[in-house]
C-alpha cells in the first residue's frame, strides 16, 4: 500500500513537473511570438509610411497635371460653346420665323371661317326671332279669349253668389240668435253650479280641516307623553348601569310601548265625518290649483334601548293651523357625558362610522369628532377602515 503511494507521488510529482516545463514552454514561445509580431509590425508600419508618402507625391503630380491639362483645354472649350451658342440662336431665329408665318395663315382662315359661321348664326336668329314674334300673336290671341270666358264665367258666378247669400242669409242671423241665447243660458247654470260646488267643498274643506287639527293634537299629546316615559325610563336605565343609584329590589325597569298611528287615527276618526269623494282642489288667486298636502308625524323610536343620553335633543314640529305647542331646547350636553354616550354607542353596537353615530345620538359633526378624538387619545377607541372600534381592555 505504502509502495503505491510512493508511485501515486512520484507519478504526481512527474506530472506537476511536466505541467510547470509546459507552462514555462508556452511562455517562452508566446513571447517570442510577441517579439516576432511586434518587428513584423515595426517594418509593416515603416513599409505603410513610405506608401502613403509615395502617393502623397504620386498624387500631388497627378493634380498639377491635370489642372494644366483642364486650363490648356478651357479656351477651346469656351471657342467650341460660343460657336455653338451663334449657331443655336440662328437656328431658334429660323424656326421662329417659320412658326410666325404658319401662326398668321391659320388666324387668316380662322378668321374666314368664323365670319362664315357668324353670318350662318344670324340668319338663323333672325328666323327663331320672326318664328317667336308669330308665336306670342297666337298666344296673345288665346289669352284674350280665355279672359273673355272667365269674365262671363266670372259674372255667372257672382250673381248665383248673390242669390245663395240672400236664401242664406235670414236662416244664419235667426241660427246665430238661437245659438248666442242657448250659450249665455248655459254659462248662467255652470256658474250656479260652481259657486254651488264652491260653497260645498269649502264647508268640507273647513270640516277636514278641523278634523285633520284634532287628530293632529292628540297624536302630539301622546307622543310628549311618550317621550316624558322614555325620559323616565333611560333615567333608570342610566342609574342601573352606571351605578350612581340602586334600583329598589324587586322592581324590574320596562321600557315604554311606544304610541301606535292606528289608535291614534281611530282616537281622532270619531268626530270626522264621512266623505264620498276627497276634496278636490280650487284654483286660487293666480288661476292655478292649490294642492293641500298633509304629511303625517312619525315619532322616531329605537328598536334596542340606546345608551344612556344626558339630554334630549331638539325635536321640530310641525305647527298646526290655529295650533301651537312650544317645545323647549334642553341644554346641550356636556363633553364628559358626550363621551360618555359615544363610547356607550361603539360598545353595544361593536364599531360604527362617523355618520351612523351623528344620525343614532342625534348630535353634529363636530360633537361626534371632538367624542372620538377624546377617546382615541385616551386609548379608549380605535379606528380602522373609517369604522370605530372600543378596545376590550379599556375601562372609562
């Protein structure tokens, strides 16, 4: 094993050995390709020198040469072009005249020839002119005769015109009278009976109306009965989970039923009586029809009970005629309490966006803003995706 070893050494060592001498070898012979590229080089670039040093003179002779050539050639050139030019200017002359005496014995015969055609052209004007002047006699002729009849025609036409108007004439006057007489007669009856009408829808009219005022007061006298329950009951409601006070035991807090549109129409619908059509509209000062549009009062009441809200808002309402009910602002709530409500919101319903909380809490943008910004900074609320979300953690 070792003897193989040895020889696997040697061998490798005999080998490296071969590799450097080749090395060595191939160096010697590419420099010496480089010395021999390099002086093949040296006598081409000397050898390309003289060339181009050869032509350059080769060249400069050829130029000198040619241009005594071009200047000996340049007077016969010029001789050669000016006899040409004389003999070009005699020939065109020549040619010119030719075509001069050709042009006039055409315009001579031309000339003949239209004056033919002109004299040919008036005989023929003058007999379509004497044919025309025979022409216009006879049609003269034909008119005079037309006019003839039409005038006798003319006159037969008028005096039966005449005698139609006069049968006519007696029977259309006596029609026009009748006529006239049915007309005034039937605009006296239409004006009985639309101030008959008149007087008839106004006296339902004041009957709707009154009605209509009755039932309109008793529908906002249930409803501040309702809202003053509400009142009550989020007062509770607040008391029982904020913890300011304790309910007594045994009492369960019940939200109010909310008034219903159908008790109150069948409250009001007692005294208003019964009507076979609906009123209908009557023209007013300006000739237009007036339109009276009732739009009923819907109170609005949540489905869930809310977070508790430290004051009511503003609620507008409508005014009846000859009916008034003042409602009183209560004072805006404070920014503690708005929080408050704000976070109450966001807890029960799990996130919402900034117009749902304007819309639920009835409150503007800039209370629901300054809620929020509060809250964001206290670490109470988070935003994402313009939804507000309250942190688990967080504790007011």
């Amino acid at each position: 094993m070792t003897a193989l070893n040895e020889q696997w050494q040697a061998a490798r060592r005999l080998r490296q050995q071969e590799v450097v001498d080749r090395r060595h070898q191939v160096f010697a012979d590419l420099e010496r390709c480089q010395t021999h590229r390099l002086a093949h080089a040296v006598q081409l670039r000397q050898s390309l020198n003289q060339t181009v040093a050869d032509l350059q003179v080769e060249t400069h002779h050829w130029l000198i040469e040619t241009a005594q050539q071009r200047q000996a050639k340049i007077p016969a050139l010029r001789q050669s072009l000016k006899t040409f030019t004389q003999t070009l200017q005699i020939d065109t002359q020549i040619l010119l005249d030719a075509f001069q005496a050709e042009r006039q014995a055409q315009a001579v015969a031309v000339r003949q020839k239209l004056e033919q055609d002109c004299q040919a052209l008036r005989l023929a004007v003058s007999d379509l002119r004497l044919d025309i002047a025979q022409a216009l006699q006879q049609i003269q002729r034909q008119v005079e005769a037309i006019q003839q009849e039409t005038a006798v025609d003319l006159a037969g036409y008028r005096q039966q015109q005449d005698m139609v108007r006069a049968n006519l004439l007696p029977q259309l006057t006596a029609y026009i009278e009748v006529l006239q007489a049915d007309v005034q007669s039937a605009l006296a009856a239409m004006t009985e009976i639309r101030q008959q009408t008149a007087v008839i829808h106004r006296s339902q009219r004041q009957i709707e109306r009154q009605a209509l005022t009755q039932s309109v007061n008793a529908m906002f006298d249930q409803l501040i009965e309702f809202r003053q329950a509400l009142t009550a009951y989020r007062t509770a409601l607040t008391a029982m989970v904020w913890g300011t006070t304790q309910a007594p035991a045994g009492v369960t807090v019940q939200p109010p039923v909310q008034p219903s549109l159908g008790s109150v129409a069948k409250s009001s619908s007692s005294p208003q009586p019964a009507m076979a059509k609906p009123p209908r509209a009557t023209p007013g000062a300006n000739g237009k029809a007036a339109k009276a549009v009732v739009k009923p009062v819907t109170p609005a009441v949540p489905a869930a009970p809310k977070p508790p809200v430290a004051a009511e808002p503003v609620m507008r309402e409508p005014v009846a005629p000859k009916t008034a009910i003042a409602v009183v602002a209560p004072p805006p709530p404070s920014p503690h309490s708005l929080e408050e409500m704000v976070y109450n919101y966001l807890h029960l319903s799990q996130g919402a966006g900034l117009a749902e909380i304007e819309s639920e809490l009835e409150i503007n943008r800039f209370q629901a803003v300054d809620a929020l910004r509060s809250l964001i900074q206290k670490d109470l609320v988070v935003k994402q995706d313009r939804t507000y979300y309250v942190q688990e953690e967080a504790i007011l």
